[in-house]
C-alpha cells in the first residue's frame, strides 16, 4: 500500500498537481483506489499515518517545482493540472508557482532563455517609447524574476551620450515603476544593466563595433549559448537598414536573434507588403515579433479564455443571437504637437485598421485548435486570417470621417490650430466604418468600428448586443424590453458587464435593465497585472508569437481599409467638423443607428462603485 501510495503521489508530481497540500483529500482518494468507495472510512482511518509519511516523502522533492490544491467531482477525487483546477481561494486567480531554478519548470513555461545568456539591445533608446516604455518594462520583468540576472541591456541611437547618461535619462520612469521597498532597492541594480553605444541606424560598421562590446559581455556571462533581442523603437523608414545591419553583423551565433518592430508597418498595402518581403530578405518570420500593444491588454487576451472556456458564451457567439458588435476607441485629447507625425496617417491608419481589427478578429474568429503551448502562436493566427479574408473591402458609404475643431467654450484648440499640422489638412481624426463578416457564424451581423481623438472621454470596449427578446413587445403590457449587451471594456477600467433584464422593485412586474458586472480593478484588486509592454517583451523572450501580427494578418488588414483609403484620398474628402470634447461628428451617431445598434437611452449604470473607478462603466453611444 505504502508503494502504491507513493507510486499515485509521483504521478501526481509527474502531472503539475501537488496533492500533499492537501493530505485529508489525498488519504481519501489512495484509500478509495486501494479498496473502494465501501471501506474508504475505515481505510482512511488505519492508513492514514504511514500515507502522510509518504506524502511527505515525496513532497520534498518536488515542493520546490509546484503548488496546488485537489477539487472534489461527484464525491470522488480529481486530479488536475493547476492550469485547470483553480484555488478555492476567491480573492485571488489561480496561478501556477513558477520556480526558474528548476529546468522541469523553466520548460514548463516556455522560459529556458533564464539560463541562458542574454542581451536585449534597444534601438532608438533615446527617444520617448524606449524611456516611458520598453525600458520600465524590462525593469518590471527584472522585478519579477522574469528578466535574469546576468542579463545585458544595450541602449542605440545616434545621439551623443554615455552610459550615465543613458542611466539618469531612463532612470525617473524605471523609479516610477517601483511601487514597492523590493522593487525600490532593486532599481540601482538593473540601471547597472544598462549601457549605451552609439552609431548609425544601418550603419554595419557601427553594429559591428558595439556587437564586439556585446560578445565581451556575453563571455563574462558564461553561457554556452547566447540570446539577442533587438527591440526597434525607430522610425518605420529605417526598420529595413537597421534589420540589414544586425543580419551582417548582429546574429548571435550560439543561439536566437529576435526582432521586435513598432508600427506602423506601412502606410497602405503596397508599402507594408513592401516592407515585409524586404525584412524577410533579412529574418524569417519566426525571427520578426511585430508588437501592437493593443494585443497585450489583459481583456484582449482574456477575450479567447472567456469564448472558448464558457460553454454559454460560444453558444450564443453568432448571428442567431447577436444583432450588431460596437468596438469604440476614444481619446480626450488632440495631437497636443504631434499633428505633424499624425496627419500623415489619420486616426484609420493609426487606430483602425490595426489596434481595433486585431481586437475584431480574436472577437469574431473560429475556435483555435489550441490557445497554449508551442503550437498555439500559428494556431490563434490561422483563425484570425481566415476571419479577416472574410470582410469585404469597406465602402465609402458605410465611413464617417470627422475632425476636431475648437471646443465649445473655445478654451480647446481646432487640430488645424497645431503648428505641426500643414494649413488645410483633411486629415481625419474621427472615424466609424461599418463592415459586415461573410461566413456563417455572422453573415448579416454589422460590424461597427468607431475611434476618434478629442472626444468627450477616455476608453476602449466592446459592446455586442443580442437580439430583442421574442414577445417581449407585448408581454409587458406594452413597456419596452431593453436588448440584452455584453460589454467589455479594455481601458481605462478592464471589466465586463452583462446587461439584463430583472423585474423592477415593487408591486408590478415590469422589465427593468440591470447589469451583472466584473470589474477586474474591484474584483482583482492587488493581483499583478503586468503592462501591455511587458507582457509582450515576455512573450519575446519566450518565443511565443500568438499576441503578435503575423504578415499575412497585416496583408489581409490591409486589403479591409486600403481601397476606401484609396477613394478618400482620390476624391479629397473633407472631414466633418466636431467640438473638442463632443461625442463626434452627429452623421456618426445616424450611421450606427441605420447599421442596426439600438441605443437604451433610458439605462444608468446602478453598479458598485469605488473612489478608484467613479465611472467606471458611463454608459456610451448616445
């Protein structure tokens, strides 16, 4: 008996489940597999003893590797991995101890590069995105054990300065990102990390003079192989030459090379098709990680796990049951001098035709084959190709493009008002476009897609709302029934909120809209939830490419915007004009109702609130 117990406790280890957390549980389940579900007391009684010895036994040797916990199933016991076997613990998610001392869990989770040799190299670190983002990023990742010690981090740009330099410019947003005594004293260490060269952006010569520096570094670290991420925080212009420079002279040649390039990845389908075939003269696609942050937002990535792990919601995620989905992006700002880089793409461009069609696609595409593991990264992008190769090109018809003029109180300026903006511009900072799916799950389904820069608020969310109830005209003796809608907001407050009907409060039974409401911030409150950033950075350094675009989702993107870009361009389109700080252009709010979505002018959200998040869920399209 004590052989077989330990035998079940290794197979235990062997899958993910510690079950020694809970020896009660585990004496019952043993007992039960040696003699029956008759005589489980009685076993459980007399074996109890020597089966927790060797529950001990075994459990120092493996405590260091996993933690977790049993779940009971129709009175018999379950062992499960803890991926999927939660903790009874409410306040808290369910998370799997990862321990980067052990190989068994560093290929686990996909982290061999921990012990390996590693140098990330930041490209354009002396502008803004490498200072405000990518750089308190790899702090964070630092921080939380996912960034190793011996790492080497390598600031490049062209401008004049040292390695101090470099350290005291970085060094007020890696202190911001420090929230805790931990993370304070670890700050000095990781700006030791950081070093600065300078050169040319497609200059071999000069990569190849800070490789030489990067090769001495990589032999003080004293690993057989070693790891290179070139993070491109430059412009779109010199993505090819830099990409060409570090082929000739950057490749590491004991282990990966990998690219992470911003966008935008062109500026229509030719330039970004362009683009592709001249960087994968270069890297492969499995080298090239092209980063929209917009994929590394917690409820963007929650979007997969809450379709395809709830049996009630892949059910009803089609056209039978879903009249019309509103995907909104508001800023309430302008292009506070930045016109100049803006007006040369427009909010479509910018927002649209990338941050918004990948939140679209993982919203409408097919079940993956798989959404974890090696396998997953072209497994979830395969489904959402095949999504977009099925939306037929926009018509001019179904855009409404605006651009802000000056605020009402005239206290905000007009976006032509930017010194940076060219006199003139009809570039737009508003845009709705309707578009339709054409496959089964969602043929006749409007697809409404809205961003605009100073609107009246802040946020970005999804709204999908259901068809009108059957009877529901008539069965409350004529009051209205209010379309069911599921929204889900990705910033600034992450949650999701499903509106529904309850019976009003009192003596008669009228329908009256309620919300069922998981805000994450209220819900979730002190559990680490990483940036967008460093979530990605991450997935690089793991070599997972799932949350990044693919060049054939960026091709098919393309083919969506680029004719109507194409007709507003031909025909010179003039922007309508709209208030800083409005809704919009009106002509969009008459689109979205001639599209189909029904707006409830009589709902006010009635749901929890906390100081942090006083408006958390303000109800939009009015």
């Amino acid at each position: 008996k004590s052989e077989m117990a330990t035998s079940l406790l290794r197979a235990s280890i062997r899958g993910a489940y510690p079950l020694w957390t809970r020896p009660e549980r585990l004496t019952n389940s043993v007992s039960r597999l040696l003699m029956g579900n008759a005589q489980a007391a009685a076993a459980t009684r007399t074996s109890r003893a020597w089966l927790l010895a060797s529950a001990g036994a075994v459990a120092a040797t493996a405590s260091s590797m996993y933690s977790g916990n049993a779940e009971t199933e129709g009175g018999n016991e379950t062992i499960r991995s803890e991926a999927t076997a939660p903790r009874r613990n409410w306040s808290q998610p369910s998370v799997m101890q990862f321990n980067p001392n052990s190989d068994e869990s560093r290929h686990f989770f996909q982290m061999d590069y921990l012990k390996e040799g590693l140098t990330v190299m930041v490209i354009g670190a002396s502008g803004d995105l490498a200072k405000k983002k990518t750089f308190p990023a790899l702090f964070d990742l630092y921080c939380n054990g996912f960034l190793p010690e011996h790492a080497t981090l390598v600031g490049y740009s062209r401008s004049n300065m040292s390695d101090d330099d470099l350290r005291e410019r970085i060094r007020p947003y890696v202190e911001e990102q420090a929230t805790t005594p931990e993370q304070k004293e670890k700050v000095e260490r990781f700006l030791k990390k950081c070093f600065y060269r300078r050169g040319m952006y497609g200059s071999e010569k000069h990569m190849s003079a800070t490789i030489q520096d990067i090769e001495k570094w990589e032999a003080a670290q004293g690993f057989s192989n070693a790891n290179r991420l070139f993070y491109f925080a430059i412009p779109p212009s010199v993505f090819v030459p830099q990409a060409a420079a570090i082929k000739a002279a950057g490749v590491s040649p004991s282990g990966w090379t990998r690219l992470i390039i911003e966008k935008p990845f062109g500026n229509d389908l030719a330039s970004a098709e362009k683009m592709a075939r001249e960087l994968n003269a270069h890297f492969t696609e499995r080298d090239i990680y092209r980063i929209d942050h917009y994929l590394g937002k917690e409820m963007v990535q929650n979007m997969m796990v809450f379709r395809f792990s709830n049996v009630l919601w892949e059910r009803l995620w089609n056209r039978d049951t879903v009249d019309s989905v509103l995907i909104t992006f508001k800023e309430p700002f302008g292009t506070e001098g930045r016109g100049g880089y803006f007006d040369g793409y427009g909010i479509v461009r910018d927002i649209m035709q990338n941050h918004l069609m990948q939140v679209l696609a993982l919203l409408a595409m097919e079940p993956p084959t798989t959404l974890d593991g090696p396998e997953s990264s072209d497994a979830i992008r395969d489904e959402k190709v095949k999504v977009l190769r099925a939306i037929p090109p926009i018509q001019l018809k179904d855009l409404v493009l605006g651009q802000y003029a000056k605020s009402e109180d005239g206290t905000k300026p007009a976006y032509t008002d930017d010194e940076t903006v060219p006199e003139g511009s009809l570039a737009a900072t508003f845009a709705q476009a309707t578009m339709y799916i054409k496959n089964k799950r969602w043929d006749g389904v409007p697809f409404i897609m809205k961003a605009g820069k100073a609107l009246d608020e802040r946020k970005a969310e999804i709204r999908i709302q259901f068809k009108p109830a059957p009877a529901g005209t008539f069965q409350f003796a004529g009051h209205a029934c209010p379309r069911n809608e599921m929204v889900i907001r990705l910033q600034p407050y992450p949650g999701i909120m499903l509106k529904n009907n309850v019976k009003s409060p009192g003596l008669r039974s009228l329908p009256l809209q309620s919300e069922l409401d998981l805000s994450y911030n209220l819900r979730y409150a002190g559990t680490y939830s990483p940036d967008a950033y460093t979530r990605l950075i991450l997935d690089t350094l793991r070599g997972v490419q799932a949350t990044f675009v693919r060049e054939d989702e960026l091709r098919e993107s393309w083919k969506i915007f680029d004719p109507v870009l194409e007709a507003v361009d031909r025909a010179r389109v003039r922007p309508l004009p709209y208030p800083y700080g409005s809704r919009g252009p009106r002509a969009a709010d008459e689109a979205r109702l001639r599209a189909g979505y029904v707006y409830d002018s009589t709902y006010v959200y009635q749901g929890v609130r906390s100081p942090s998040r006083s408006s958390a869920w303000k109800d939009i399209p009015r």
